[in-house]
C-alpha cells in the first residue's frame, strides 16, 4: 500500500472516479486531486520533507493551459529528489497512438493507462512492484 | 573545280557571225569538253532553249528582232536554269553594268574579250547561279516555314522596334491585319509599364546571337489580355540584323493551371479540417465516454435490489461499452489513414501465417477446419507486418466465422509473384457471400450480411484500408454457399 498518491486531472468527475476506484482497492493511504498542471507542480514545490511527496502521480493528458506532456517538462526540471521519488502514470482518455509512445518515451513515465481506470488496470500496477 | 571536267553546254545568242565564230573558237580553246549551239535571233534563241537546258547563254545585247532590257528579261523567262552572260559592244558598257541588276551573271565587252576572261566568266557565273538558286531555295523554304507556322511569329526591327513581317498566325491570333501590323512598332501590343522592361530586354539582346525567352503580358486589338511566353533570335532581314519572335500564347495553361492549384490548397485545407475533426472526435467525445465507463464500472460495487433499475442500468452499462467501441474502431481506421509514411519490411510469409494460425488454433480445431499453405511461388513480402497480420487474422475469423454448417471447414491460402505484383490467394469453402447483390457494401464500414452470426462489420473495411494505404489492393469473389476467394495484391518492392 502506498503513503500518498497526486492525481492531476482538471475534471472533478474524472477525479471523483479515479479516487473511487483507488479508495476501493486500498491502493494507498492518502489521495490528493488538484485540477491543473500548475496546482500539481505546486504541490511537490511545496513538500519541504521528501518523505511527503506522492510516490505515484496519475497525470491526465488533456487539461487547458499547460497539458499533461506541459507538465512533464515542467517536473523534469524540478529537483532530483523529487522527481526520484514521485513516478508518473500517464491516465487519459486519448485513443491517439502518438499520445501513447510520447509518454512512453518520457523518462519519468512508467506506464500509460487508458481511462476510465478500474480495478484491473490497478492490480497490473500492483503486480509490477518495481514501481 | 569539277566544272572542267563536265561537259558544258553553251548557246551562243549571236547576229554577228564574226563575232560567233570568235567566242566558239576561244570557248574550244578553253574548255575540254563544251557543246555549242548558235543562235542568229531572238526567236531562234526561245526556240532552241524550249527543247534543249543549257549550263550558260552568251547573249549579244543588239539583235535583229531584240535588244536592251527587254531582250534580256525576255531570254531570262526561257533561259531555265542557265547562267546568262551578256555580251555588249564599247558604246553600250555604262547599260553593261545595269544588265547585273537584272540578275544576269556578267557582262563582258566584247571589243576586250581575251579567252581567259571568258573561261574565268563563264565557270564563275555558273557556279555562282548554283549558289544563288540553292540560296533562293533556302529562303523559299523557309518563308514557307514561317508564314504557315501554326504558331504566331513575327520579325521586327531592335532599333525601331518596328515590325519588319509578321505570319497569318499572329495576324489571326492578334486581331491586326498584315498592313497594320507592318505600320506598327512591337510597343503597341505591350501593356504601357512594360515598355521600360521591353527597352532594357531589346538593348540587351541587341547585336548578339543571344536565344532569349521570358513570358510577357500582351494585348490583342480587341484589348484582350494574354499571356505570351516569347521566344527569340537574332535573324538577317534584308541585310540588316533584326529579331524573329515566337510568341506562344499561355494564357489559357496558366488559367488551368492556376485553377488547379487552387483546387489543391482547397483540398489541402479541407483535409486539414476534417483531420482537425477526427482529432476532436478522438479526444473530446472519447473522454465522456471514458468517463461513463467509468462510472457504469463503480456500479459494480453496488448491489440493486429492483430488478428493473438493475435492468435500466445494465442497459446504460452495455450502451457505454458500444459507444466506446465504436469509437476505438473509427479512431483505429483512422489512424490506419493519417499515418504520413507506414513502415514497411520484407515479411516472412510462412513465420507470419503460422503465428496468425497459432492465434486462431483452438477455433479451429473446433470446426475441424484444415489449412493448406503453399508460399513455395513467393515466399516473402514488403509490406507493414502489423497489417499483415492484422489483415491474415481477420481473413481467418472471417473463414471460421461464416464456415459451413455442413462441410468441414478447408481453408487454401498461395502466393505467386506476376509481373511486378505479389498475389496472395485466400480461398474458404464456407457459406459464402451473394457479392452481386451487396457490390459497393461489401468493403464498407458497418456492413454486415449475415444474420444471426456475431461481427460488427469492420473486418473487410479494414482490409481495404490497409492494403490501399500501401498502394495494394484487395478483390473478393464468392456465392452463396460455395465459398470466398479474397485476391490481394501486393506491391513487389525491390530488393
């Protein structure tokens, strides 16, 4: 079970589900949803203890302003601690195979999920205990 | 020079037989071989050179019945092509001169005549009269060339800008007639702010053999505008150095031309806009989708008592997973379309076939079905291995799929190579498909023609789609109850 987990989504519903499905599955302890790139990045700013920062992010691509792939340019600047700790899942609702093999070729990108996210594609997390 | 050894054949138009007898004794002193014929008269002359074509015609300027100006131009309608070498007396040398501008090839006094001068005279007025009717040929030709070239041609002068001559073309195509065009200078039929431009051109291509060509905008007599691509050349007109124009008129390949550009930018942008539609399609109706998914899925983990909610809700739950199929599928197709270069390699046909075989195994080894392969003809391939396969497996879903309820499924699949195509054979003994009646359905989306039997119709159209997004094809041949032929061809790629 994970301490906390950021989910960045700028659609309450989208956030509402996903943090259903994640209570659901006790995946982790804490659940925090903020609505835009910049919120998301604040928040890690803002962790002063390393310990505090979300050992997963699920990021949605499709957000107004900066986007998912906005974001990743953003977190790859950000410190090393932070971006060590926190790994990110690319959860969006594209069907675009270019989405997909763009966030598969970031870095910090460990996998790319399909929305709606359920409890299947979280039990593959799981058993991927790499993460 | 191969004169002297010819023979040449003489007429001697002559009253005087003092004289006569003295020009044919210097004539076979001079030449080795000559024939000579005499003449006392005019008439005597016109009847001799009716039956006989001489080399040379020596004629006395005063005769019985002729002389002068009009004797000669008399004897020059009946000399054929014979030089004439007019032969005068001391009193009449300042007309002897004249006589040249009549075109008659020499005048020698005969009071002066040695037999040397006349050997010399002779041979050079006959060869020089070959020289001037080759040379009058020539221009005959060409002037003919000129003035029945379909397309406009003109002269003019890069001095005065006149125009020198012109053809039936450019008088037809401009509007203006012969005599106006000649009263004209080439400024006329130019716009005002080209004239600058046409100066500068003229200067420059003045008094060089310089080929020129540019497109230029004129105006026929009616004020018509055109646009003229314009080809030129220096060329010798009546001794002076003039220019000879082509002018091919392009207006009409321009009009076209520029229509069809803008066709294309048309084209271009309605396809950028119907890409940009696809690209809304993909996202912003994906993502309620997702999101009615989504929430159908948490109902999973609430119990409903009324059977009739449940039923509402299950029914919502089945909507949602079509919907999001659907949509997975047009997305699929069209990425399959706006892919600007797909990848291709060369596919080994027997490696693939068999993994797409091993894919399906347990269908059909339910409906006992048996493969024959045969890629001894071609045994490989360049094509994209994703659709290959995917094609390969569609192909055998749709065999099994619409499989014979009474014959043991028989699948045959061959290659040959033909020309520069790959043919792939894909044959099945099943129930077949009336291909006359449904015609253009066949490979389309959505399609489907039989009942009871589970598919959404997309298998064919996906075949077509990707064999023609690598310039293939795909034919299929079937009736009812007798089977399916699907012919594919395949592009054969070098090396």
């Amino acid at each position: 079970m994970y301490k906390s987990i950021l989910l960045i989504d700028d659609n309450p519903l989208d956030n509402y589900i996903n943090q259903f499905v994640l209570e659901n599955e006790n995946f982790c302890l804490e659940i925090l949803a903020v609505q835009s790139a910049g919120d998301g990045l604040d928040f890690l700013k803002e962790k002063k203890d390393p310990a505090l920062l979300p050992e997963i992010i699920f990021l949605d691509i499709n957000m107004p302003l900066v986007d998912g792939f906005g974001f990743l340019e953003e977190f790859a600047k950000l410190s090393e601690e932070i971006n060590s700790k926190s790994k990110i899942i690319m959860l969006s609702s594209s069907l675009n195979p270019r989405d997909v093999e763009r966030a598969k070729a970031d870095p910090y990108v460990v996998k790319f999920i399909a929305k709606p996210l359920t409890t299947e594609s979280l039990s593959e997390l799981v058993d991927i205990n790499n993460i | 020079m191969p004169l002297t050894s010819k023979k040449i054949k003489t007429l001697i138009v002559e009253d005087n037989l003092g004289d006569f007898i003295l020009i044919e004794d210097y004539l076979k002193q001079e030449f080795v071989e000559v024939s000579i014929e005499h003449a006392k008269s005019f008439k005597a002359a016109k009847e001799i050179t009716a039956d006989q074509q001489f080399d040379v015609i020596l004629l006395d300027l005063t005769l019985p019945d002729a002389s002068g100006e009009e004797l000669i131009l008399e004897v020059q309608l009946h000399a054929g092509d014979a030089a004439i070498i007019v032969l005068t007396g001391y009193s009449n040398k300042n007309f002897g001169v004249k006589t040249l501008s009549l075109g008659v090839s020499d005048y020698l006094l005969k009071d002066e005549l040695v037999p040397s001068q006349l050997y010399k005279s002779i041979v050079y007025s006959i060869e020089r009269k070959r020289v001037n009717d080759e040379l009058k040929s020539s221009e005959e030709k060409y002037r003919t060339l000129f003035h029945s070239s379909p397309i406009p041609m003109w002269v003019f002068n890069p001095e005065d800008y006149s125009f020198l001559d012109v053809n039936q073309a450019a008088c037809k195509h401009y509007g203006y007639s012969r005599e106006e065009f000649l009263s004209m200078t080439i400024k006329k039929i130019r716009p005002t702010h080209d004239l600058e431009k046409l100066e500068k051109t003229t200067l420059r291509n003045k008094g060089t053999n310089n080929y020129f060509e540019g497109m230029f905008d004129h105006y026929k007599k009616n004020g018509e505008l055109i646009h003229v691509n314009i080809q030129s050349n220096t060329i010798s007109f009546a001794g002076n150095a003039a220019r000879l124009v082509v002018a091919t008129d392009l207006t009409e390949k321009i009009k076209t031309q520029r229509e069809r550009e803008q066709l294309i930018a048309e084209l271009l942008q309605h396809n950028k806009d119907l890409r940009q539609f696809s690209y809304i399609t993909s996202h912003n109706i994906r993502g309620p989708i997702a999101q009615l998914l989504g929430l159908t899925n948490l109902l999973e983990h609430y119990k409903v008592e009324d059977p009739t909610l449940s039923k509402i809700l299950t029914g919502i739950q089945q909507v949602a997973g079509n919907f999001d199929e659907t949509i997975k599928d047009l997305s699929g197709i069209l990425n399959i379309k706006d892919r600007p270069s797909i990848l291709r390699e060369e596919i080994n046909l027997d490696i693939l076939c068999n993994k797409v075989h091993m894919q399906c195994k347990s269908s059909l080894d339910e409906s006992n079905a048996a493969v024959h392969i045969d890629f001894s003809k071609a045994a490989h391939i360049n094509f994209n291995i994703e659709y290959l396969e995917s094609i390969l497996l569609n192909l055998f879903t749709n065999a099994i799929k619409y499989r014979s309820k009474t014959t043991p499924l028989q699948i045959y699949i061959n290659t040959e190579a033909v020309e520069n195509k790959i043919i792939l054979k894909f044959r099945d003994n099943g129930m077949g498909v009336d291909v006359d009646y449904h015609k253009e359905k066949l490979f389309g989306l959505y399609q489907r023609f039989h009942e009871n039997i589970e598919g959404k119709g997309i298998g064919l159209f996906l075949i077509k789609t990707q064999m023609e997004a690598l310039r293939g094809s795909v034919h299929m041949e079937s009736k009812v109850n007798a089977g399916t032929l699907f012919t594919l061809q395949f592009e054969r790629c070098a090396g």
